[in-house]
C-alpha cells in the first residue's frame, strides 16, 4: 500500500466515524458552514464591507442585520469579518500547539531535571497573564493580524506543555509502554504510537477551548488598535465599536455575538466528537 | 552451553525508605529448550528478575552487581541500542494482565506487526499478513477478522493469545512469562497453559516462568525455583521439589496448596508476612517464620548447598 492510499483510507475511515457520530457530525457542519461562508464571502456578501450607507439603519429587508455607526452594511461586515477572526485563532493554536505540545511530551517523557527546567520556563509564561503578554508581544512585533496572531499564540504555549505533560506522564506507567519496550521498539515509535495517541483527549479538548479564547483574544487586541486596523472588519472588532451603541442599536452587538458563540459552539462540538472518534474505546461499532 | 546464565544477581530499588534488595545474590541457569519456573510470594523479587533478564528494570531500580549471560553476552553492561535489538527478537516477554499490556488505539494486527518491523525490516503490509498467520498459530479463531480489531473488543483469553503471538512475533529462543494465567478465569488459564506447552514445543522455545500458582509452574517447568526476600532458597527438578520438598518454606506452600488428589481437611498457610526488604532480619531470611527454626538460624543466613542431584537448598537442616 503506498503512502498516499493508506492516508486516503485513514481520511475516508475518519470520514465515516464523523458521520455516525451525532455531535461531531453538528460541528462539522456547523464549522463547515462557517468556513464556506468566509470562503465565499466575495459572493454572497450583499454590499462592500467599507462602503458607507445611511447610519444606524435597524435590520430591514435592505440591510439583513442593519447599519453600523459609520453607514456600513453589518451583514457585510460580519461575513469579511469572520475572515480575520478565524484566521487569528487557527493560526495562533496552531503555533501554540507546534511548539507546546512537543514540549509537554518531551517533559512527561524523559522527566527529571529535563522536565523542571522546561517547566519552570513555561510557569514563567504561564505567570503573566495571557492577553497582557499578546499585547506586549504585538508592541514588540508591530500591530496587525499575523503579528497578534503570533502573539496569542506564544501566550497559550504554556496551556498545551501543561495539558499534555500531566498525561503523557501518566501513560507511560502504563503496562502497554513496557511491553512496547520489551518487544525493543524505540523510544520515537513509543512516544508516537503509544504515549501520544492515548495521551491525546486533553489535548483535542483543549484546542477546542483555545480556538474559542483566540477569538475572543483577537477580539482584545483589535480593541486596543494592536489588530486588525480599521476599516478591516472583524468580530472581535464590531463588538467592541457596537459596545458604545448597546441601548440604542441593539443589533450591532447580537450578530457578531451570535457569530463568535456559534463558531465556539461548533468547535467544542467537534472537538468533543473527534475525542470520541479517535478513542476505539468510546467508538460504537460501526 | 547454556542459554541463559545469571550469576549473583544483585537488583537494589533505591527509595525513600532506603534501599530495597529486590533481588539479592541469585544465580540461574537455563539450558537451550528446557523451562524454568520462580515460584514465591508477591514483593520476594520474582518480578524484578523477569524485568532485569530484559533489561527493563523500572527506576529507582538498579543493577548493582553480578552478570546476566544471555547467548554468551552479557546484559548487564549492554548500551540501550544492543538491548533493543535482543529485545522482542531474541528473548521476549508474556505479561500479566493482557488487557493493560495491549495498545488500546492500535489493532491487534498493527501491535503484533510492531516486533515484525522493528527487528526484521519487514515492509508494513508484509507484516500484517504474517501477524494474522501468526494469530491462527496461537489458535484465534477468525484471525482475519479479529485482526482488525481492538484490544477490549477480544475476550481475556484472546487479549492473551495476542499478547503471547506478539512475543512469538519473532521466534525468539527465551521467552519470559510474569504471571500468564493470573488474570484469567480458570478454564481459560488451562487453555493458555495448554497453549504455551505446543508453542514451547512448535518453537524450541526456553521459558522463564514467574508464578506465585504452583500448579501453573508444574505444568511447564523442568525445574522449579523457589524464592523467598530476594534469594533463592530451593532449587531443583520439578518432580523432586514435588515429591520431597526440602527448604521449609518450600514444604509450607506445598500444605497450602489445593490438590485434587490429596484430601487433607483443612489447607495450612504459611504464617506471618514476608519481611520487609528494606530491613531484612539477620540470619536466615525465613527465620521468623519458620516452624523448625533453632538458634543458629537467627545468627547466620545460610548459603545455597546441594543437597540432591541438581537439587540445591538454602537451609541449615534441610531434611
């Protein structure tokens, strides 16, 4: 079998489990749904997101969701704006798990004296406070959104070494890593097939988790000019503009607060139904 | 030539509590083909010298003195890379409890196919196929199916005829077993005992077997060897050790033991506990809770002395 067609087969066996599984098949959609409307934004947005109508026009048959303080159409907005909020939280979780979760395996693996000074650095991270850390990092680095990514990134490091340090150390107690040993595979083979994959819940859960944060990071960030720079739309962006406009257009607040809560809704379900998937123990038989 | 030599054996665990002699001075010898059981209570070290045959003794454990002749080599000195490479292919080891010693994520078709492509550089799908062969020879039935399949979908006995094709995987000459059959319900252990007799026979295996169950051990083993806190303290061919038992705690666990064919009443245990092998008692190791101690043994620990032909005893009054 060649390399290709047993990823092929993996992909298609993954395809099928989601597909039995109720909760991952939802997020799946609903994420997916996401995705295609970022994707095809250029389509099915109504109006240029920076074009200027009349201002603060309620939802109408005109304007879906209405206008914002400047005249811009927020149906608009909200489907550009997914664009950069997205991409600031895969981006960020992915560095943040590229470099966290080798570290976390590295610790619980090999211990000892190892293990403390990786981990004393990591408290040090972990000590500052996340999203004060972002905004010194992007201070440092220059505003705008791959720099923030970069940053939020960096300050979630800690969260994914800590998360995958604890079971990691765990698991390789137990007796199936010995008998790996004693058939003499190595420690690589170990680490890989053995102690990662059922050291691997905590991780996926947390991913879910911090996709979520990153949005709401992204969101932080933005606010204090340090992100996306304006006119750029992006949820984290609108909400904080439509907080100064809470009592007297409502709407400006619910639909990017819809958005960023259906999006981390869709990724915790997926999150937990991949857990679910990837674990032959908690997988029904097909 | 023998297979496999160990010579004073020393393996010390160094705690908190203070040094623990797991095993203390044990020297074994086991011909090409023939099968030794180590027979004892739980915590006597019986566990710990499977483990340091492998050189897998877990940490704080240490190795502190005598030799490990495997094939001529000795282990003791070997580097973590020639370890490996006798690992899984040369010697290999049967572990207690099948459903914790198997990957729950892997099938059992990838598990066995691991040794296969970690010593023979045999190609991944070649592999496979020679673990569902390898399934039939330990009698699984529907070995193609069962194949795919995961660890807590197979039934116990099954988990351990996997766990036993993937210790064949690579024909080694010695194969390990820490308590085979102590996990399984009886009419499965008899199978599995069953089961490793042919595949000793099929492969011209050596078996090291470690059993507190007497009767597993005199179903398999040429020569039994009893321990006792880290040492030997009896040795010898297994129909002698039955018939005339020499070492008192020897003859104390055969009174304590169930036989179909002796009807006795009432079973005898052995009293007291084992001693604490982070502050063993001076004199012989058994003293205290030997019924036939006298004053020289609170004194003096005896040494290992032959007693019958290839029979060897460590007390003072061996009778």
């Amino acid at each position: 079998m060649t390399v290709l067609g047993f990823l092929r087969d993996r992909a298609s066996q993954s395809i099928r489990l989601i597909g039995h599984n109720k909760v991952a098949l939802t997020g799946t959609i609903i994420i997916v749904g996401i995705l295609l409307m970022i994707l095809l934004a250029d389509v099915i947005a109504p109006y240029d997101p920076e074009k200027q109508f009349t201002r603060l026009v309620p939802p109408c048959s005109e304007y879906l969701l209405g206008t914002d303080r400047l005249g811009r159409d927020v149906t608009s907005r909200l489907i550009y704006g997914g664009r950069a909020s997205l991409m600031v939280a895969v981006v960020s979780v992915t560095i943040a798990m590229a470099v966290g979760v080798p570290i976390g395996l590295i610790s619980g693996y090999f211990g000892k004296t190892l293990d403390n000074v990786l981990m004393r650095i990591m408290d040090v991270i972990f000590s500052l406070p996340a999203l004060l850390l972002a905004i010194t990092i992007v201070a440092i680095l220059g505003p705008g959104l791959l720099n923030a990514a970069v940053a939020v990134g960096v300050s979630y490091v800690p969260r994914f070494a800590r998360i995958t340090r604890g079971p990691v150390m765990s698991v390789k107690e137990r007796p199936y890593v010995e008998a790996a040993r004693a058939i003499g595979a190595s420690s690589r083979r170990i680490v890989f097939k053995y102690v990662l994959p059922n050291a691997s819940s905590p991780i996926i859960i947390q991913t879910t988790l911090a996709l979520s944060s990153a949005i709401l990071a992204e969101a932080a960030i933005s606010y204090l000019g340090l992100g996306v720079q304006p006119p750029t739309p992006s949820w984290g962006s609108m909400l904080n503009e439509a907080k100064l406009y809470l009592f007297i257009a409502p709407w400006l607040s619910i639909s990017p607060g819809i958005a960023i809560v259906f999006t981390v809704l869709g990724l915790n379900l997926l999150g937990d139904g991949l857990r679910d998937v990837f674990d032959p123990r908690l997988r029904r038989r097909l | 030539m023998s297979l496999l030599e160990i010579a004073d054996l020393k393996v010390y665990y160094f705690g908190r509590e203070g040094i623990v002699r797991a095993v203390d001075g044990v020297s074994l010898e086991l011909k090409p083909g023939s099968s030794l059981g180590v027979l004892g209570e739980s915590g006597c070290g019986k566990s710990t010298l499977g483990l340091s045959i492998l050189g897998l003794v877990p940490d704080p454990g240490k190795i502190v003195d005598g030799k490990i002749l495997f094939e001529g080599n000795d282990i003791v000195g070997m580097s973590g890379e020639e370890l490996r490479s006798i690992r899984g292919s040369r010697m290999s080891m049967v572990f207690q409890q099948p459903m914790t010693s198997l990957n729950p994520v892997l099938t059992v078709q990838d598990q066995i196919a691991e040794a296969l492509i970690a010593h023979k550089d045999m190609p991944k799908a070649e592999a496979l196929q020679h673990a569902v062969e390898l399934m039939k020879t330990v009698g699984i039935p529907d070995a193609g199916d069962k194949a795919r399949q995961y660890p807590h979908q197979l039934s116990g006995g099954m988990q351990q005829r996997v766990v036993i094709a993937m210790a064949l995987a690579c024909n080694p000459s010695i194969v390990i077993a820490d308590e085979p059959t102590s996990a399984l319900d009886v009419t499965v252990q008899a199978q599995i005992l069953g089961l490793m007799k042919t595949m000793r026979k099929e492969y011209n295996l050596s078996l090291f077997l470690i059993s507190h169950n007497l009767g597993v051990l005199v179903e398999l083993s040429d020569e039994i060897a009893v321990m006792y806190a880290g040492q030997i303290v009896e040795i010898g061919p297994t129909h002698l050790m039955l018939k005339q038992p020499a070492h008192p705690y020897t003859s104390a666990l055969m009174r304590s033991t169930i036989t179909l064919s002796s009807v006795r009443g009432r079973l005898s245990p052995v009293e007291g506990m084992p001693p604490n092998l982070a502050c063993l008692p001076e004199g012989c190791r058994f003293y205290p809770r030997c019924s036939d101690a006298r004053p020289l043994c609170s004194q003096n620990n005896p040494a290992l002395e032959i007693f019958g032909e290839r029979h060897w005893v460590r007390c003072f009054h061996a009778h």
